[in-house]
C-alpha cells in the first residue's frame, strides 16, 4: 500500500481529531512510516462538526489534503452526509452504527461499509469517552493498515497517564470487532 | 556553541507546526516571549506558556500586539533571546516596532502564522498574503530576513536557524508560516542538545568606555551588550550615530540606513537558502515557497510524468530576495511559474529579477486553502508553451 | 586674562561641581527643552533622587516614549531606551523580565503616557508590574506643537481644541490608584523637595509605583492661554497647591488654574508580577519549576 488517505468525521468531543492524531502517529513514530494530520472543527468546542484527514504514505508526503478518501471513518449522521460522496469507489467505509444510518445517503460504487456499536461498547467498557479508541481499533482491524503493535504504543502514547489500560482495553474491543467483521 | 539541553524536547513527536516552532524556539535558546492570542498562531505561545516554567525563562501574555512586540525588543536589550508570535491583523500592529527593531539592531524572531486577510478575513484558514507585508510594512528603508517552512519538522529545524540570523545579523527575522502549516501534525525529529548549533549574542569584548554600541565591525553589524553591564547605553529610535546618540543630518542618515540595508543586501547570496530540483536543464521552472511548494511539487511530478522540462525552486529564505539565482537562470528558461497564496507579491519579485528575459506566470490565489495540483499543472503547461 | 580670573574667582566661590552632573551624559549637553520648561527640573530631582537611593547606577535603566519629556533617556547617564511613542511601559516590562536585576523607571510625558500608552499603563499598573513610572504633566502636546492631551483642563485653548477645551480629562493618581499602583503621588516642579522625595521613594519600593509632577509649557501651553512664562506658571503652582498626603485619589482632579492637590495618595503592599509568577508556579509545579530571576 503505497498511500492510503483516510477521513474521520464526527462532532466535537467524540475523540475525532485523537483517533487521527494516534493513526497519524501510529504510522510515523511506530511503523517507520509518513503521516500528516490536517483538522478542521467549528469554533464551538463541544457538538460541532469536526473532522480529520490522515494520509499515510512509504514516501514523504507532499499535498497534504483528502480529497477522496480510501478509508472514510464516521461517528455522526452529519458526518456521513458530508463525506459518504467524497469516499473513492471501492474504497472502505467504517462508521458507527447506532448513530449512522446507511439508509440515509447511497455510497459511490464499490465502497464496502462495516458498522459498528463503538458507543455502546464505549459505555459497556464504562467511559463513553473511549468511544474513539474503539473506532481506532476497529480501523485497525478492518485495514490491517498497520501493526497492532503500532497502534498500541500509539494509544498509550497518547492518552492520559493513568487511562492506558482502559484505553487499551477499548481499543482491543474494537480491534477483535474489526477483524472478524464483514461488510454489510 | 551547542544548544542549552534544559530546552531540548529530544526525540520523535508527532507536533503541528505551532508546536514544533515553539520546540524551535525552545532549543534555539529564547527563555523570553511575549504575545498575544490571535488564530491561527495562538499554540505557539500556549505551548511556551505550559514550557518555560520548567526551562527557565519568562512568558507574559500582553494587553495587545503593539505591546507583545516592543517587550520583547526590551527582552532583547535585557539580555534574552527573544520572539513574538502572530497572525495578519497582530502583525499589522506590530509594523512600527518592526522599524524600530530595525534601526536599534534589536534581535527578534516574530512568527508570523499566515491566515486569510485583508482586515480579519479568514482567521482559520491559510494565506501567504503577508509576504510583502514583512518586507516593506515599517516606514523608512530597512532590511528583514524571513523564512518560510513547509512541515512542523522545518518548523523546528528553521527557527532554530531564524534565532541564529537574528543575533549574527542584528535584524527582525520573520517566520512565515500559514494556516496550514501550522496546524498540520507530522513526524519532527528533535535532536539531542550537542548536535544542535546555536549563535550566541555578539557579546562585546570592549570595556564600558571603549564600547560604541553602533561601530559595527567588517560585516556591517556592531557587537552588542545589555542593559545593566555597565556600559551606560544610550538606545535610540531617532537617527543616530556609533555612540547612539540622535543625530539628525543628512550624512547621518545616509550612513546608518545605507549599513542597516547594506548588512543583509550584500549578504543575500550567503543568506539565501534554495531548493533545486532539476532546474538545470528545465524549460520551466516553478518558483514556490512554504505549504504550496509541497502542492507544487506534485504538480511537477504531474508535469515531468507528461514529458515537460520542468525544474522547482523552493525559496526557504524568501527574503532577502535571491534574485542572483533567478537573473543566472532566466536567460535560459522559457518561463517561470510562481504559485502561492496571494494575488501576486513573490511573484513581482521574480519578475523584476527576470528583468524580461522570461515570463513570469502568477498562479494567484487568494487563500483559504491551498491551491489543487491541477491548477498549478495548467500554469506550468501555459509556461511551456 | 581677565576672563581667566573671573573663572578662577568663580571656582574658588564654588568649589563644588553640581551634584547632578556625574548623572549626565555632558556631551549632549545643551539639551532641547525651551527656557522656562518644567522638565529640567524633574531631572535635578530625579538625579537626587538616585544619590539619596545610593543604587547602584550600572542597574538603573531608564526608559521614555516621545515627545519633550520623552528625550530624558537621552540626557542621563545610566542605560536609556528613547522607544516609540506610547511605549515605553511594554518596552520597560519586557527589559525588567528579562533582566529582574534591573531598577526600571519610565519617564515620559502626559500625552505619551495616558493618551496613545493609555492601555499599557492601565495594565502595567494591574500587574503591578516592578516599574517606576514618572509622568511629567504640562497639559500639552510640547513637541507637536501644543495639541490637546488627555490631561488638558476643560477650558484650557490647545492648537487642535482652538475655542477652549470641552473634553474631560483624566485624573491621573485617580486611575493610576484604581488600576492598582501600589505608590502614587503628585508633586509640581516648585515642590523640589517633595518631588525628590516623592521620586526616591517610589523608586526605591518595589512593584509599580507612580509619580505626577506638573511642569510648565510656557512656550506652547502658557503662552497659548495667557498664563504668562514659566515663573508665573511656578507661582500658580506655589499659591494654588493644597497638601493632603492620604487624599482620596477621586477628589484630586484638576481644573484650569485650579486648586492642586499634591502629596503622597497611595502607599500600599501588593505582591509584584515577578514575585507572584515564582510563588505560584513554586505552588503548583514544585521543584520541576525553574525559579526565575535570582
């Protein structure tokens, strides 16, 4: 995989702009990899829309934008609405079942979408605040884009002391969801 | 000398631009900043803010711009390394104390993080529209040195360099980012302290009453000193001579302003700092600088995989000017093409150092992102005819 | 022959040189201010000031804007800053935190202070930011010509206010007390005494510390208002001040040829921004923090 160009969109307070700050990083610092990280998010803190473009490449990176991702991340309604159009056929579409509804916009030819109840997995694991390291893992084990490993020390090296093993434990939720997932 | 380890943050992060030049700043040797919030810019002093307790140095958030850049021209003459750190409308308050760093020789570094403009435009998205701003904003005749990083590792590694312009040459040196830049996160390597070459302050070795704060030596910069070294100086933004003193006549001015502009004008090959690629044998080559020469390089690529000669200058040192470079090459290329994110400043300056002898092909663009690839593919294609 | 007599006649009568002269700098003497000017005045005082501090003169900085009261830094001997106009306040906080060794002392004119330096003032003061700042107040733009301040009295004429002056004008120790200045008083140049006083102990207490001292324009502000020169200007000030030393800062505002309330108004404790920045970061970092200043 030479480049692989991912967006993640959500609201504001949903961990967005995190997951691709530890793709970004899982990519860079612990894979060997280049990386960049655009964001872009409405003045307002909490609930607005909010999202992230990561790009992972083998070879420095030049434009830094996503245009038409190949993997396209969704945690709102919002979200899906805005970016569902943009994401390249064929490419892959991951997105938050309980609060993405499929049914809402048709998908460019090809896309594969895998669903997920990152929210409520986030709420069984006791924080709805990890719901981002779920997502994380499940990129992670729908794209096989990179190690587990990376990610890992991605996620420990980005969030709270104290927090790693909860955030290690949401991510690994999402991982096992994500590698035994199939498109809808 | 070697970099103050205390300041040095080493190791592999993964930092936007905001922040990596704040770790630049760090390890550069700045313990003294003074700033003010304004979009997109406002990281920089919010991560020195969080930083300098435990480096050693001071942070003061001031009442606005005017103030943030003439503090630290008194940080300076204090004795510190100093920075401000802004975006168009703070800059544009800044200007008289630009012309007042200039003629008291003070070092500074002001970050400029460069955002939609005129007046309050787009304060969360990119332009490169200040470009000329920095040049010529202060009244009078003045010379400045700006650079331009394209990634938040340049950002580190070029304000390194920008704090060390400042105190060999005794200028305002600028630190043009944009919007982009600065809050694009990518991998920024930080080195260990010893491999990190500062310039320390050209500290005089004269004694109170031999020293003369403006005879400057034979680069056309005098050595300096701070307050309470016991020189007595007198520091002045009126005309003045080597004591310092006001002096206001015409053989006066002639001589201050004529080495002010003389110190960087006569160095601007040694200043400037170009990245070449493939210009030798090109029959058009892009002239481009900060975030848009990463979209002008892949518009090169683009134009090369179509079997065009195109070479790409990418100016680090966007000024002074090196019209050196660009006078040796137009008598053998068709055209030059300049994108960024204005209307047109670079790109006058390419023109005037063509002198006619190649076109010169703005692709403008008034900000707000960055340009598509494709738009600066057509501009190459319309050069090479 | 007769001339060298006379200056040795007038050496032995005065054996003495003047006691300011060492503060200095002679080589740019004559200085700019016009016969009967105040300002002088408040540089003898403040150069007493200094002997009766017996600071170290190396670390005293002296810091002005523009403007008439502006070109002092030029003429004293100690490290001077002559900065833009307004600001000489910024300049001397970011000198003071970068060298905390330093006395700083700002000394500039009413215009330069309170009109176009007006918010930095305020915030200097609410920092309680380590600087002594004296303003001289003639009620007048004196380099420009004699235009309207932001302390000219109601009624007075100015170039640019030419059938008398409607504005209200500040109070200075009224807003220098409510901003927060730990030491404010106001003195004229006929209160020679006092004023060296008044300047020794507001350089001489730490954190900012405010002194006004009313001089005469007699070229621009006197002569405009038919107030005569400079000495007639000196005897108002003579007959027309009121001492209240503890007056309440709101009662002292000045009218035109009023009644001048002069003495000590302010004099109270307050920790320093440079003092509180260490104590609270000391507080909350512990020992990652890296005291400043010492």
């Amino acid at each position: 995989m030479g480049r692989t160009e991912i967006r993640i969109g959500g609201l504001g307070g949903q961990g967005v702009i995190l997951s691709g700050m530890i793709v970004g990083k899982a990519a860079s610092i612990f894979a060997g990899r280049h990386a960049t990280l655009i964001q872009a998010f409405g003045p307002e803190a909490r609930g607005s829309a909010c999202s992230a473009q990561v790009t992972v490449a083998d070879a420095p990176i030049g434009y830094p934008y996503v245009k038409n991702p190949d993997v396209l991340v969704v945690l709102s309604r919002d979200a899906y609405a805005q970016f569902a159009p943009s994401l390249k056929p064929d490419g892959m579409l991951l997105y938050e079942e309980e609060m993405v509804s499929l049914a809402d916009h048709p998908l460019p030819p090809g896309v594969k979408a895998y669903g997920i109840p990152a929210t409520r997995f986030a709420e069984e694991l006791g924080r709805r605040l990890v719901l981002s390291m779920v997502m994380v893992g499940f990129v992670a084990g729908v794209t096989r884009l990179l190690t587990v490993d990376a990610f890992e020390k991605a996620v420990v090296d980005s969030v709270p002391r104290g927090t790693e093993d909860l955030n290690l434990r949401a991510f690994r939720k999402g991982y096992e969801f994500g590698t035994g997932c199939v498109p809808v | 000398m070697k970099a103050d380890p205390s300041g040095v943050l080493t190791g592999m992060h993964f930092l936007d631009g905001d922040h990596a030049a704040c770790e630049g700043a760090l390890a550069a040797g700045c313990r003294f900043v003074a700033g003010y919030p304004i979009t997109p810019s406002t990281e920089v002093v919010e991560r020195f803010a969080s930083r300098i307790p435990m480096v050693g140095g001071v942070f003061i958030q001031m009442e606005d711009e005017i103030a943030s850049s003439i503090a630290v021209l008194g940080g300076a003459w204090g004795g510190k390394k100093v920075m401000t750190v802004t975006s168009g409308p703070g800059l544009s308050l800044m200007m008289e104390h630009i012309g007042l760093a200039a003629i008291t020789e003070t070092p500074v570094v002001i970050v400029d993080v460069q955002r939609g403009g005129p007046s309050t435009g787009l304060p969360t998205l990119p332009a490169q529209a200040d470009m000329m701003q920095v040049k010529w904003g202060s009244h009078g005749d003045y010379e400045i040195i700006a650079l331009s990083p394209a990634s938040p590792q340049e950002c580190f590694d070029l304000m390194i360099r920008a704090f060390n312009l400042a105190e060999t040459w005794r200028v305002p040196v600028f630190f043009m980012m944009d919007e982009v830049i600065g809050h694009m996160t990518e991998r920024v390597d930080i080195p260990p302290a010893d491999r990190i070459d500062v310039v320390e302050r050209r500290w005089t070795t004269k004694k109170p009453g031999e020293y003369r704060p403006y005879a400057a030596g034979p680069d056309g910069v005098p050595d300096m000193v701070k307050a309470g070294d016991g020189h007595r100086i007198h520091i002045t933004g009126l005309t003045h001579d080597e004591r310092g003193y006001p002096a206001m006549n015409p053989a006066a001015q002639d001589k201050l302003v004529r080495r002010l502009t003389d110190k960087i004008r006569k160095n601007r090959e040694a200043l400037a700092d170009i990245r070449e690629d493939g210009v030798e044998d090109a029959d058009v080559v892009v002239v481009s600088f900060g975030i848009t020469s990463r979209v002008a390089a892949a518009a090169v690529d683009s134009a090369r995989a179509a079997g065009l000669k195109v070479g790409h200058m990418r100016l680090v040192v966007v000024w002074p000017f090196p019209e050196h470079r660009i006078a040796q090459m137009a008598p053998r290329v068709k055209a030059f093409v300049v994108p960024e994110l204005n209307l047109g400043q670079i790109a006058l300056e390419v023109e005037r150092a063509a002198a006619g002898r190649a076109r010169t092909v703005r692709i403008g663009h008034a900000g707000g992102t960055v340009h598509e690839p494709e738009q600066i593919l057509a501009g190459i294609r319309e050069a090479a005819g | 022959m007769s001339q060298n007599l006379a200056i040795a006649a007038d050496e032995r009568e005065y054996p003495v040189e003047n006691p300011v002269i060492p503060y200095l700098r002679q080589e740019r003497i004559p200085h700019i201010w016009c016969p009967g000017c105040g300002i002088g005045t408040t540089v003898n005082c403040f150069a007493r000031a200094l002997t009766e501090s017996k600071r170290d003169l190396d670390q005293v900085a002296i810091v002005s804007g523009i403007g008439c009261t502006g070109r002092v830094a030029g003429y004293l001997n100690l490290d001077s800053f002559h900065t833009t106009h307004g600001r000489a306040i910024p300049f001397a906080t970011g000198l003071k935190l970068s060298n905390p060794k330093l006395k700083v002392v700002v000394y500039s004119g009413d215009g330069d202070l309170f009109a176009i330096g007006g918010n930095h003032f305020v915030h200097a003061a609410r920092r309680n930011m380590d600087l002594t700042v004296i303003c001289v107040n003639n009620f007048t733009y004196g380099m420009t010509g004699g235009q309207l301040a932001p302390t000219t009295p109601i009624g007075a004429s100015q170039t640019t206010m030419p059938y008398g002056n409607f504005e209200n004008p500040f109070n200075l120790p009224f807003l220098a007390d409510a901003c927060g200045a730990v030491y404010v008083a106001r003195w004229t140049v006929f209160h020679v005494k006092q004023l060296t006083r008044a300047m020794h102990e507001a350089i001489s207490k730490p954190g900012f510390t405010f002194v006004e001292v009313l001089a005469p324009c007699p070229t621009l502000y006197s002569r405009r208002n038919k107030l005569g020169d400079g000495v007639d200007q000196v005897k108002y000030y003579k007959e027309r001040s009121v001492v209240k030393h503890g007056a309440a800062t709101k009662e002292v505002a000045l009218g035109f040829q009023g009644d001048i309330v002069v003495g000590k108004f302010v004099d109270r404790e307050r920790e320093t921004w440079l003092d509180g920045m260490n104590a609270h970061f000391e507080k909350v970092l512990g020992p990652r923090y890296r005291r400043y200043g010492e």
